[in-house]
C-alpha cells in the first residue's frame, strides 16, 4: 500500500503539467495558481516515495511543508480568483497567501529534529512518524489547520457552488460532472487527516491517490468542450 506515493506522484505531475499547458495557451491566473498548487501536491506525494526507501531531515519538512501545509491554500487560492470578480481582492489574497507561505517555509526549515529521527522506521508511513520527528511550535500548527481550512472551503465550496450553477442553467453538463469530481477529489486528502487520526495512517496515500485521480478526471471532463464555449461568466474551478 505504501508504494501508492509513487503513483500518486505520477499522476500529479501529469496533472500539473496538463494545467500549466493549458495556462501557457490560455493564460489566466488560476490556472497557473492551479498549477503551483499541483506542483506542490506532487512534491508532497514525491517525498513520501522517497521516505520509503530512506530517511531525510530535509525530505521530511519537504513533505510537511508541501503536503500538510501549503497544497489545499494554493489549490484554492486558484479557484478563488477564479470565482472572484471584485477587482483587486484575488491578488490581494495571493499576496497575503505568498507572505504566509514564506513564513511557513523560515518555521518548518528551522523546525528541530528530536531524537526518534535516528530511530525513523521505512516499514511505517512518514504520516504515522513526523509528529514525533518534527517539532512543531504553535505557530506552525496553527498555520497548518488555517492553511487547509482555507484553501479546502475555497475549492471544494467553488466547485460545488460552479456545479450548482450548471445544474440550475442546465448548461455544459460536462462541467456540472468535472466539478462534482474535483469537489470529490479535494475531499479526499482532507479525509486523510480523519485515517491519520484513527491510526489508519497507511489509508492517507490511497486517499492522495484517489484525490490526485477524481481532480485529474474532473479537470479533463470539465475542459472537455469547444473553446467558443468557454466564457469568464461561467465560473467553473477547472475552466479557462
């Protein structure tokens, strides 16, 4: 089961690299932030592949850092410019999101190590370990929860809200079923949490993995369509 990571690493960088072509002929904001955020999630998903053939102080605070803190905000922080028309506030939020994301790389790159480092075991997920690895102040944590609450509400409530929209319309039902599966797939890490909890670490990486997949499909259904189609008015997380 471990050894989902890789798969999930594969698949995300397709995802991503499908994302930023797409922003590289279509430009638009969100798709590049989009992109980040994917880039992001398959450095997360990469460095847990790596953790199971051998330990690193720095490989560890890579994943923490890409997978636990920033994925969902910068995710999310694409849908929300994405979503929002007022002029001056998606940029204002990137903003606030790059600062709060250099902070988070100066807490976790300085974070100690304790002891149970040495005794890092290849058998168990990282997911099961880094807590007692990696010292987290208040700080940290604090980010983290704000983080991921942050950008899950962001695109989770945006691909729900776009698919509301179709639905109502009765227009382009490819996106209302794209944004129905990318609602789904940024579900799924956040369900992650909830194994991690019930000592069910090893469910973690079938849950990146189904995330990486369901937001790859949705993303794939919802662009699907002819380009005169395509219009800002239509607010869907995985158009443009």
């Amino acid at each position: 089961m471990h050894y989902i990571s890789i798969l999930s690493t594969l698949v995300t960088f397709a995802f991503a690299a499908a994302v930023i072509g797409r922003y590289r002929s279509r430009r638009g904001a969100h798709l590049l932030l989009w992109g980040i955020g994917l880039l992001l999630y398959g450095l997360g998903t990469l460095s847990e592949a790596v953790m199971l053939f051998t330990f690193h102080p720095f490989v560890l605070r890579v994943w923490y850092l890409s997978g636990a803190m920033l994925t969902a905000a910068w995710l999310g922080q694409g849908t929300i410019h994405l979503l929002v028309r007022r002029r001056g506030v998606a940029p204002a939020l990137t903003v606030g999101l790059l600062l709060v994301s250099l902070l988070s790389l100066g807490l976790v790159m300085v974070a100690p190590l304790t002891s149970a480092a040495a005794a890092y075991d290849l058998n168990q997920p990282a997911s099961a370990q880094y807590q007692d690895i990696l010292v987290r102040n208040g700080a940290t944590i604090a980010l983290t929860i704000l983080l991921n609450l942050y950008g899950t509400v962001a695109l989770v409530g945006g691909a729900i809200y776009s698919a509301y929209l179709f639905w109502r319309k009765r227009v382009l039902m490819n996106r209302l079923v794209g944004n129905i599966l990318i609602a789904a797939g940024a579900l799924m890490p956040a369900m992650g949490g909830t194994f991690l909890k019930a000592g069910l670490a090893d469910w973690l990486y079938i849950s990146e993995f189904l995330g990486a997949v369901l937001m790859y499909l949705g993303f794939l259904q919802a662009t699907a369509t002819r380009p005169a189609l395509e219009s800002s008015t239509q607010p869907s997380p995985s158009s443009g």
